[in-house]
C-alpha cells in the first residue's frame, strides 16, 4: 500500500438494526489478491441504504455495517493479482461488491442473480467512509472526464433504471410510465428515458417533483397525492388514451405495485424495481390475460449494463440532480429520505 493512506478513516456506522448511525473512526482494511482500495470521494445515498438501517428485508445485514453502494473514489492500493487497474484510476463501488465469476449466473452475465454475490454497504462494508474495498473484477471503470460527485447516483440509481428499461423492452417513441419519478432512481429513470426517445410519464407527488420531473424530460405528470383515479390518469396521459408500453416502478409504497397491470397497455411490460417492506405485487387475472401483459422483476445489472450507463453519463446524456452534504450529515440524509422529501438525489462528501 502506498504511504499516504491513513491506518484509520472516517466512517457511518450501523450497530444494530434501527439504527442510529454512528460517524466515528474506524481502521482502513488492507484489500485481497483479487481486490481493489479506494479512496471513496463522494457517495449517492440510495433508499435501499435507508431498508439496510431499519432492516426491513427478509435478508439479514452483516453488522456492525458501514453502508452505501453507490461510491465514486480513486483507486489507492491493489491485491496482487489485479493487472487492468493502475493506482489512480477512477473507481466506482456498486451494489454488487464482487460475485463468484463461475457459477451458471455468473458464466451468462447475470452475477446480480450469483448466490455468493458481496453487496456492498449489506453483506460487505460500503462506500459511507473514505476508503472502501470492491473486488477488481466488480469495480466500475469510471472514465478521467467524469465528474466524481455527479456520476456518484449513476453507480446504483443510474444502472438500475437502465437496466429495467432495457428489461421493458419498451422502444424509441413508445410511451413509459416511470411511477416514483421525482426521487433518486426515478429522477435518473427520466434522464435515461429521454436519451431513449421515450414519451415520459411520470408519477410521484408534490410540485417540487412535478417541476424536476419535467425539467428532466418528462411530458407529463400524475400526481400520487392528489389525483382521484390513478389508472384513468396514467391511461389518459398517452396519445391513445390505451396506457403506457412499459411501467418502471421505483416507488417506495406498495400501492402502486398493485395499480400498474390496471393502466398498462396491451401487451405492454410492468417492471418491478423498487423494494417496498413486505410488499405484494397484484393484479387482476381476466385483464393481465387478456391484455397479454408481462410483469418482471430487475435488480440492478451486470458489469456490461454498469459500462453502459457509465458511457450515456460520460457523453452527457444523463444530468440528475443532486444536492450534496458531508458524510457526517448521513442520518439527516435518512430522516429527509424516510419522510419522502428528497428530489433527485442525495450525495455525501466524505471529506467532511
Ligand atoms: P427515493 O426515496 O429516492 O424515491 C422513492 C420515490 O417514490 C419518492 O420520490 C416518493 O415520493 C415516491 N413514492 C412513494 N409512494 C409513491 C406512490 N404511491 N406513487 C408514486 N410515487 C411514490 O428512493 P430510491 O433511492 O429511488 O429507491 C427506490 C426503491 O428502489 C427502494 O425501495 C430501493 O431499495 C429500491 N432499489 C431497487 C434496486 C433494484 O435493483 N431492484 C436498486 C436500487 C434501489
Ligand atoms: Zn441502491
């Protein structure tokens, strides 16, 4: 390891499930063979780091945890069998931490699906301190022209929402309803839409998000709080009045999981992205059948889905906004993120 990295870091940690975090310091690991440092500059704050603290998944966390998934840095220390990276580069720390590379999952491009895959900020410590380990492997190659600070949400916002796009099926000029449009994924959701030619429809609640929303390339807006029939809203947002090709839902309420078969268009894809507790998704049986609808799940994406939103990023297709304050401020970021109050994205600075 080079001489200038610390032997101990600032850090957010989690103790017990509920919380609170805790900013402290803690020592900075050394990494493996096949592992990578890096000094973690800025961090996106997902709502799935909010599930992590209150531990409302039917999946365990490891603990005490530092959380965050969604880290931009630079590359400081390398194991000894890493030859693509140099010391220096550009490094970004995704969701999937590293995954076993051998496995049938793993063999076809779909390690998030890998058994033994190392989430990051979950079953691994995350990207809320200064320095963090990925496996080389996983690391996303971040390109030197690359703002740090504002490519940090496309790391798990940004190639999710891409992913499920490309999971919809939906092509240029067909219609998406992005349901959750004003926060951190839905607010990206918009950017990669409009880079795909889509007509947008966007779905949250409040003026404020109804603005972004729109600045961000969404031609309408139905909003969750006020309208009196969400189905005949969506459907009457598009041309033909039949509903939209696809349905990307990134909301953080179960409500809409069960709304979204009901305005979806014929043959059209719902796509389930966010994680709401305990949620079901629903819909009616004679409609879903005889529309021919498809309903899906998408988790995140591979490495190839991470270098493509990564590359519509770098040619400045993808401008999301963001506010940004210090690490040390991350349950401030939770309180506001756990009362829905984020537009866009939250980034922490974790200089300070
Ligand atoms: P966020 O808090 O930034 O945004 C959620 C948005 O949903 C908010 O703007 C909120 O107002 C809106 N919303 C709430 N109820 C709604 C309703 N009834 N209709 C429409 N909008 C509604 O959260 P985020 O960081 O964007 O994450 C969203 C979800 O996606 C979380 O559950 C997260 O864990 C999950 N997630 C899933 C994956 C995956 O791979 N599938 C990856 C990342 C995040
Ligand atoms: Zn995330």
């Amino acid at each position: 390891m080079s001489q200038d990295i610390p032997k101990e870091q600032w850090a957010q940690v989690i103790h017990k499930t509920g919380g609170p975090v805790e900013y402290k310091k803690i020592p900075v690991q050394k990494p493996g063979p096949d592992e990578v440092l890096i000094n973690i500059k800025y961090s996106g704050v997902c709502h799935t780091d909010l599930h992590a603290v209150n531990g409302d998944w039917p999946l365990a966390t490891k603990l005490p945890l530092v959380g965050g998934h969604e880290g931009a840095g630079v590359v400081v220390a390398k194991g000894d069998l890493v030859t693509d990276i140099e010391i220096g580069d550009y490094g970004g720390v995704k969701w999937i931490n590293g995954s076993c590379l051998q496995c049938s999952f793993c063999q076809q491009a779909d390690e998030p699906l890998c058994s033994q895959a190392l989430l990051s900020g979950y079953t691994v410590d995350g990207t809320f301190q200064q320095y963090c380990i990925a496996k080389a492997a996983h690391m996303a190659r971040i390109p030197k022209e690359c703002d740090l600070e504002a490519i940090a949400p496309v790391l798990c916002a940004g190639i999710t929402v891409y992913k499920g796009l490309k999971e919809s099926g939906v092509r240029p000029g067909q219609s998406v309803a992005i349901v959750g449009a004003g926060g951190g994924l839905g607010s990206l959701a918009c950017q990669y839409a409009k880079a795909m030619g889509l007509d947008i429809i966007a779905i949250d609640g409040g003026d404020e998000k109804r603005d972004m929303t729109k600045k961000l390339g969404a031609q309408h807006f139905v909003d969750f709080t006020k309208s009196k029939n969400i189905v005949n809203d969506v459907k009457a947002a598009t041309e033909d009045g039949l509903g939209p090709h696809a349905v990307i839902l990134v909301a953080v309420n179960e409500k809409p999981f069960q709304q979204a078969a009901e305005y979806v268009r014929p043959r059209g894809t719902v796509v389930a992205i966010g994680l709401p507790a305990g949620a079901y998704l629903r819909a009616p049986v004679f409609e879903s059948v005889i529309k021919m609808i498809t309903i899906k799940g998408s988790y995140v994406g591979n490495r190839k889905d991470s270098a493509e939103a990564i590359e519509f990023f770098r040619r400045g297709l993808i401008k999301a906004p963001y506010k940004t304050c210090g690490l040390s401020e991350l349950q401030k970021v939770y309180d506001l993120m756990h009362e829905g109050k984020i537009a866009g994205r939250y980034v922490v600075d974790t200089s300070k």
